[in-house]
C-alpha cells in the first residue's frame, strides 16, 4: 500500500499564526493533552497545571495562578513522568527543560 499524500490547501500556506514562535522548533510536536501534573515533593499534594508547549527537549506550562514552585520539579503528562527544570519564568508560564 502506498500511503496517501495530503495536499496543502491555499489557505493553509497563506496561514501566518497570531503569535508566531521566536525561534523555530527543531522536531515538530503532534496533538498533545493540555492536562498536566507538578509534583515537587511524593507526600505534597500535586499541582495541576496547563500544558502550552510540549517538545523533546522542554516545555511551557501555564500554572493559571500565583503558585511558588521549586526550580526543580517533575512533570506528569499523560503517562510519563519527566525530571524538569526551570528554564524561564513569565507571569504565570514557566518554561522547563527535560
């Protein structure tokens, strides 16, 4: 079987996003879950968190609040578990490194 090609439509080359990204992504990132957890501590209670921006190296996560994280944390998305690090810091988003 010879697997199909989609055609790009007129509209979709002509799409510029509304916040175009500073700097390109090196591995494109699919549909991902907006759900995601911070645990800083086993017996703490988790931190529920929305999940902006996923790639292999890193993420951006909405916390929706003024909630004080550590700088080093984990990061439960979907079914895997990530050891995260703070790489930035604005407003309520936070920027980590896997």
């Amino acid at each position: 079987m010879v697997p199909e090609t989609s055609a790009r439509t007129a509209e979709q080359e002509d799409h510029v996003p509304q916040f175009p990204r500073k700097f390109a992504r090196v591995k494109p990132a699919g549909l991902v879950s907006r759900q995601a957890k911070i645990i800083t501590d086993p017996r703490a209670p988790v931190i529920p968190c929305t999940l902006i921006d996923y790639s292999p190296g890193g993420a951006c996560v909405d916390l929706g609040g003024q909630v004080k994280i550590p700088d080093r944390f984990e990061l439960l998305h979907v079914n895997t578990k990530k050891r995260c690090r703070i790489a930035w810091k604005r407003g309520t988003r936070v920027g980590v490194v896997f």
